[in-house]
C-alpha cells in the first residue's frame, strides 16, 4: 500500500535578511498564514523546483517543503521546528512575528 503524503508547504530563508519565508503563488510572502498549502505531492514538486530560480537569483536560501496539518481553524505546521521557525525568533518574544501574533514562547 503506498504511503499518504500529508499536506505540504514550502519554506526558505531571504538571503540578505534570513528572514522566514513561505511559498504562495510564485513569490514568497512573510507569514505562515499566508502559505499556499499543497495536498498532494505533485503541486508541492512544481513549487518546489519553481523556488529554485529565487535560489539562482540570491533572493532566498535553502527551500524545502514540509508537512502541515489541516484542522478546522486552519493549516498549522506539524512539526516543533516549522511551529518555531512560523512563530519567529524565540530568543525576544515582544519582537518581530512573536509580538505581532501574540505568540506564546
């Protein structure tokens, strides 16, 4: 039985800032809210090899897709690391994402 992809999402760092970035559309956008969320596998292959020319032109670094959950209030990132790197830096909670978002540390 092949395995289920789960819902994915595309990531990347701005190079000049490292900024956490997500993939929406063909550009990139500053919040996780605002991430195109690709179900299946195919969609998130195309996003993923498109990003490569934002690599090619030094606007971003190191894009990669990985897994969200799909709940009733929305897409969340399904693992530690993408919950962390959504919510910004966690070393200054009333700056930047984290102060924006009321996000707890």
């Amino acid at each position: 039985m092949p395995k289920v992809q789960p819902p994915q999402a595309l990531t990347a760092n701005r190079l000049r800032t490292g900024d956490v970035l997500y993939w929406r559309g063909g550009d990139w956008v500053d919040s996780f809210a605002e991430a195109e969320i690709f179900p299946e596998a195919p969609g998130a292959d195309a996003a993923l090899k498109s990003a490569q020319q934002f690599v090619a032109d030094r606007i971003v670094v190191n894009p990669y897709l990985f897994p969200v959950r799909l709940e009733t209030d929305g897409a969340h990132p399904a693992e530690e690391r993408e919950i962390i790197r959504a919510g910004g830096p966690s070393i200054h909670p009333n700056l930047g994402k984290q102060a924006a978002r009321h996000v707890p540390v």
